[in-house]
C-alpha cells in the first residue's frame, strides 16, 4: 500500500512554532518518525509539505494520477478556510484521514470548523506524532491489500 502524506503551512516551523502547543519536536523529526511508523506496518509512503494552498492541491490531484492507496493530511490553518482543498478531496476520491498534533476542539472556536475533515473518513487529533501513525494504521487496516 501507498500512502501520501500531506502536511500544511506552517508544519515546517514545528519545534519553533508554539512549543507550548505543539512540542518542541521539528518537522525533521515528524518525518523520521513517519518513516519509521511506515516500516513497522509495511507500507510505502510519500511525503509532502507546503505553505501553499495551491501546490497542496496539485499534489492531492497528483495522488489520483500517481495511483496512491490513501492520503494522511494534516491541512494545518487550511482545515478551517479551504473549500479548495475539500473540494480536491472529494475530486480525487482517495480514502482520506485528517490529523492534528492539538485537540483543535478544545482551541479557538475558529479551530472548531473543519471543511477538510468533511471530505475525510476518520480524523486524530490531540495525539501529537501518534495521530498519525493512527491514521497509517486506519488507512492500512481498511483500505490495504485483502481489506474491502
Ligand atoms: C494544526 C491545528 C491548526 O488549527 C493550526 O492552524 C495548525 C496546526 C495541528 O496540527 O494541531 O497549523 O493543524
């Protein structure tokens, strides 16, 4: 199984941004833990960061094209604003699982809205790292090869 692995503005900050929030681990170590997470449930991944709403979206389309099995997203500030990127969602028709390192519920009430999660089956959110490795899991439980 291939999975693409999407992860929005502002993620390349991780361990700058807000520690207090979201830890004091880099992006650098959210891919080395992704890798490692892929290896232990056996399946191919690819990973994407941008703080372009656009290129998110060319890379979401490109997972239709690319014959990718699923997609883990985290769409960061996007989740709340981006009708585009649901819509990119739902035009590739890819199972989707959305993931956030906060409980973005228990946030800002502009947090409490995600378009993106509308487009997606299940969402993880206030795991940190783990969330994603949840989403890897789910994606590889239900949609990998012998599942329905
Ligand atoms: C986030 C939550 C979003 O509200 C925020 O804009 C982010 C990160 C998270 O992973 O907790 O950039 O997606």
């Amino acid at each position: 199984m291939k999975l693409l692995i999407i992860n929005g503005p502002n993620m390349n900050m991780l361990g700058i941004r807000e520690p207090d929030i979201y830890g004091r681990k880099t992006y650098r170590d959210l891919e080395q833990f992704l890798h490692k997470s892929a290896e232990e449930l056996g399946i191919e991944i690819e990973l994407f960061q941008s703080n372009s709403e656009g290129a998110l979206i060319d890379k979401i389309q490109e997972a239709y094209f690319q014959r990718f099995d699923g997609i883990v997203i985290n769409p960061a500030a996007y989740t709340h604003t981006s009708i585009a990127i649901l819509d990119a969602l739902k035009a590739v028709a890819l199972p989707a699982v959305e993931v956030h390192l906060s409980q973005i519920n228990e946030r800002e009430a502009f947090r409490h809205i995600s378009y993106t999660a509308m487009a997606c089956e299940k969402s993880y959110a206030g795991f940190g790292f783990e969330g994603y490795h949840m989403a890897m899991q789910y994606l590889h439980e239900h949609h990998g090869s012998g599942q329905s």
